[in-house]
C-alpha cells in the first residue's frame, strides 16, 4: 500500500525554504449566507453571548448550533445561552500560521467543550496568555471577549480563551 502521510518538513528545509507554496489576492466577489442557526448563534456572539441549541427529544446541547440533530434527526429551535467558560478537550501547539508563516511565539489552537453544553461539544477557537507548556487537556478556559463597539457578530469577537 502506498504511503500517504507525506514527508516532514525539517528545520534545515525552512532554513531554505525548501518547500513551494503560493499566495494570491482572489479577484472575486461572492456572498454566504450562514444560514439560520449560525446566524443566532454569531449574533449572540456580538451580544457577548455563546448560544448552543437544545434538541427537543434527546435534550442535548449542542455548541455550534445547528437546524437538526444529528442523533435524532429532529428539528432544533430552542436556542440557551451557555457560559463563556469551559475546558479544553484538544489542543495543537503551532509554529506555523495559517499561511504557512514561521511563528516565534506558538499559537495554541484547541477545541473548548463549552459550560452548558452536552459533553463532546465544543468550538475551535485559540488559548493565550499561557505558557504553551502549561496547556493541557481538561484545563479550564475562559473567553476574552473584544470590548463591546468593537464586535461584528464573528468568532474572532472572542480574541481568545485563557486559563481561569
Ligand atoms: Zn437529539
């Protein structure tokens, strides 16, 4: 069977770059509509708020919230607000942007299983203000919130979680 993993990239291969990638400004216009339970759900995040949806049969919480439930397969519409504080149920150390940018400093994704919400549900935000070898899984996190004015109603209106 053939190998698909692919070949790690070594330090001396970013010493001279020895990898291709390209980047480029997209010449194109485009709308999304997020539909309507992620549009409740980013309204509420410029309101401060995490909302998670209740499923009407088998009461899960659910964190993003979503139309259905995908145990159930029953419509969702009974919308609760969950605290901003929860624990990290995975998390990933990167030197790497997302741009493939060498970082100095380490950002710390992690999905955050949200206070509130059924066990296993969670969001995929950053962790800060840690020392990167202090993070662990089930560390408790809290939301930064950006000040008031300053929210769009977008998942970067939390900047990041950080320990508490
Ligand atoms: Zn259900």
């Amino acid at each position: 069977m053939k190998n698909f993993l692919g070949t790690p990239l070594s330090e001396e291969d970013f010493k001279k770059k020895n990898f291709c990638y390209e980047t480029w400004i997209a010449n194109c216009f485009y709308a999304w509509d997020c539909g309507k339970a992620i549009g409740r759900y980013l309204e509420g995040l410029k309101e401060g708020k995490i909302l998670g949806v209740k499923c009407p049969k088998c009461e899960k919480i659910m964190v993003p919230p979503r139309v259905f439930c995908e145990w159930c397969f029953v419509r969702t519409e009974d919308f609760v607000e969950l605290k901003d504080t929860g624990k990290i149920n995975t998390f990933s150390i990167s030197y790497i942007s997302w741009d493939v940018k060498r970082l100095e400093k380490p950002q710390i994704p992690a999905v955050i299983e949200i206070d509130g919400a059924s066990p296993g549900y969670g969001i995929l935000h950053l962790i800060s203000e840690v020392d990167p070898k202090e993070v662990k899984i089930g560390m408790r996190v809290k939301a930064v919130w950006k000040e008031e004015k300053e929210r769009e109603g977008k998942i970067t209106d939390i900047k990041y979680f950080k320990p508490y």
